[in-house]
C-alpha cells in the first residue's frame, strides 16, 4: 500500500515542505520540495511573523504543484530553538520468581522517568533510550528477556515549546491544513546522520545554519545534549558587510567562495557595482581575518558547549557537521577541526535527493515520520522494541 506523507521544517532562512511516498517496494520517495525564504526565527519568536504566512503557504503551493497532490494533513517539524531536551536515569526493580525484564517493565520505566517532566512546561513531542543496563550487564536497546534483579534506564525526552504549536496549529488551521503531529527535528536529523555504531560511542552531530548552530550530542537512540548558540553563517556574512561596507548580498557571495586553510594568495574577491553600491575588488588578506575571526567567535563557543558542558565523548566518539553555514566551504570543516582539537566529519549522503547539507534537518524529520508509520504499520515484538520507542508519545 502506497501512503503520500507531507512534512514542513522550518529553518532558520526557509521552510520547506517535502511530500514523499512510502510503499512497500521503495521506503521514502520524495516527490517534492517546496521552498520559501523567510526571515527565520531566533529564541525569542518568529523575527518577522506577519510575513510568515506568506511563506508557509508559497512552500506548500510549490509542493503541491510539483508533486500534483493537494495538501490537506501535514506533519511539523519543531526546530531545535523552540524545544528542550531532557535526559533522566531510572530504576526498575524487576519482580518474579525468576525475574526478567518485560516489555511492561520497559513501559515501568518510560513512565516513571516521565514524572520528572510534570512541573516542566511545553509538549513531549519524542521520547527514546539511550540504553538500558539489568544489573551490571553491558547496556543494551534490547533488554526483553535478560534476567537480574533490577533495570537501569537512560531515557531522553524532547519538549517542544508551547507558543510554536499552538502558532503553527493556528495558522495550518488558518490555511485549510491539518497538523497530523508535531515531532523533534532535532531526533530525526541526529537519527538520520549518526549511525547506529557512532550512536553506541556517543557523538554529535553540528548543525550551522544561517541564524544559529545546533549541537545534538546521540547516545543509543536518544538525544542526550542539546544546545542552541545564537550565530551562524549569516552572522560570518554580516561581518562581512560590516569590516569591508559592502552590502549583505555581496558579503554572501563573498562568504560562499572563501576557501578555509589557505595562508595567502593572490585572488581577488570581486563585487560587481550595483545601484547604491559601486564596484570593488578586496585581496584575500583583507577578507581573511574577518572572516576567520567571526568563525573562531562560533567555534569557541561550540568548542566550550561539546568539551566543558556536555563532556560526554570518549576515545570512539565522532563529529559530524553539517547544514549550510559552514560545509558548503572548501575547507571549511577542516579548519573547524583544528579549532576544537578534534576531527570533524562530514555527514554521509542519505538520499540521492536534496543531498545537500542545508536540507539535512527536513530529511532528517521526513526519515523519523516515515520511520514510525512503518514501526506502527508493523509493531515490534519479542525483544525487538525500537519500534515501541520510536512511536511512543509521537515520536
């Protein structure tokens, strides 16, 4: 049975609403893309909401007449700026003459890691473990079966900000579309882009978009650290504009074709005169320091965030970058590397569509809904319990 599924992520400089078919012969085809630029949001709201609807509704239009399918129920994707992650250990005793854990001792502890969120504001819009551990057994996803005395679980939740989806609920309503749920784009990208193997090690996923970077610290299947610093590529950009008095759209150009890594050179950055703005040309050696030194500023502060707050990588664990602030930059996660003291990666393709890093987060939303129709088309059973997670509380 082919099922059409439609999802619109919201980044911080567009929105984009992808339609995908989902079948049994071919997992997630998408369709199409609608994009709109927009002026995005930073942690206090929307920067210029009485536009908003403009753009969501031009997105959905481009989609809806690339693909021929009119829109009428649309999954959300909530950004990382308008959620919380909360992480939260637990204990289960396990009962019986001879005790093993149970697919009810699992939900036990989903339940009782979930009283810790009754004083916090918002939705839970995902919930998953990062691993369980029966006595002093190795961790594990799969605890069904083992037998001990007691259960341990890591469990992660994302909470997703109230004001965003009311806001959005409103204004789908408003357009004749129907919200089908709400999920954490932030569980669906760090799902996408970290496998299996590199979650095990616990590692972070880097996104640097236009008007913030997030960092997404994975351990099992869950979200462990989240953290929003409040610079990106546009602010790389602005000081641009600033440092050489040329217009953000020649500073943009400019940004687009610095090359990272190289000490001197002879090229010459052209800005093409314009009404209000009059040709120049700058040296590398006039454009290098400011942009280096606005990208040291974001590197400092992603530095402290991976390293002293979150602190959870060891000898195995792995950083990965993506979105378009800084990885469309020959050279750029190099120099990245050399700032934090540790190698960083760049995110493997996933799809032989939309590949490019500044669509990573609404694959990785599309990737997470398409993963848990499938997981509630088909329940797990036995000791096989990811799909319980991955559906549990919508996520």
């Amino acid at each position: 049975m082919k099922t059409t599924v439609a999802t619109i992520d919201f980044g911080t400089s567009k929105i984009v609403t992808l339609v995908a078919e989902n079948s049994g012969s071919q997992r997630c085809d998408i369709v199409a893309a609608g994009i709109a630029k927009y002026d995005g949001y930073l942690d206090e709201g929307w920067n210029n909401p009485q536009d908003l609807d403009t753009a969501i509704r031009q997105s959905l239009a481009d989609a809806e007449e690339q693909s021929g399918v009119k829109i009428r129920e649309i999954n959300v994707g909530v950004p990382g700026a308008f959620t919380r992650v909360y992480a939260t250990k637990v204990t289960v005793p396990l009962k019986g003459t001879d005790p093993r854990v149970s697919s009810q001792d699992v939900k036990t502890a989903f339940n009782k890691a979930a009283e810790s969120l009754e004083e916090i504001p918002g939705v839970v819009i995902h919930s998953s473990p990062a691993w369980f551990m029966v006595d002093s057994s190795k961790k594990t996803l799969e605890p069904v079966g083992m037998k001990g005395r007691e259960m341990t679980a890591y469990i992660s939740f994302v909470v997703g900000n109230r004001y965003f989806i009311d806001d959005v609920n409103t204004r789908m309503a408003e357009l004749g579309v129907q919200v089908a749920g709400f999920f954490s784009t932030t569980a669906g990208e760090g799902m996408l882009y970290l496998d299996e193997q590199a979650r095990d090690h616990t590692s972070v996923l880097i996104d640097m978009g236009y008007l913030n970077t997030e960092i997404i610290g994975m351990e099992g299947d869950a979200v462990v650290y989240h953290k929003i610093i409040n610079a990106g590529g546009g602010d790389i950009a602005v000081a641009l504009a600033d440092g050489l008095d040329i217009s953000l759209t020649a500073a943009e150009d400019i940004k687009r074709k610095f090359v990272y890594g190289i000490e001197s050179g002879d090229e010459k950055f052209e800005v093409p005169g314009t009404e209000g703005e009059k040709a120049a040309a700058f040296t590398r050696e006039q454009v290098r320091p400011i942009i280096t030194k606005a990208v040291d500023d974001i590197a400092a502060e992603i530095k402290d965030a991976i390293f002293n707050d979150f602190g959870g990588l060891g000898n195995w664990s792995s950083i990965y970058m993506t979105g378009g602030g800084l990885s469309f930059n020959r050279g750029g996660k190099e120099y990245l590397s050399g700032k934090l003291g540790f190698a960083v990666q760049e995110t493997p393709r996933r799809t032989t569509k939309l590949n490019s890093h500044c669509f990573s987060s609404a694959l990785g939303l599309m990737d997470l809904i398409i993963d848990t129709i499938e997981q509630q088309r088909a329940p797990a059973s036995g000791g096989k319990l990811l799909g319980f997670f991955r559906s549990l509380l919508g996520g």
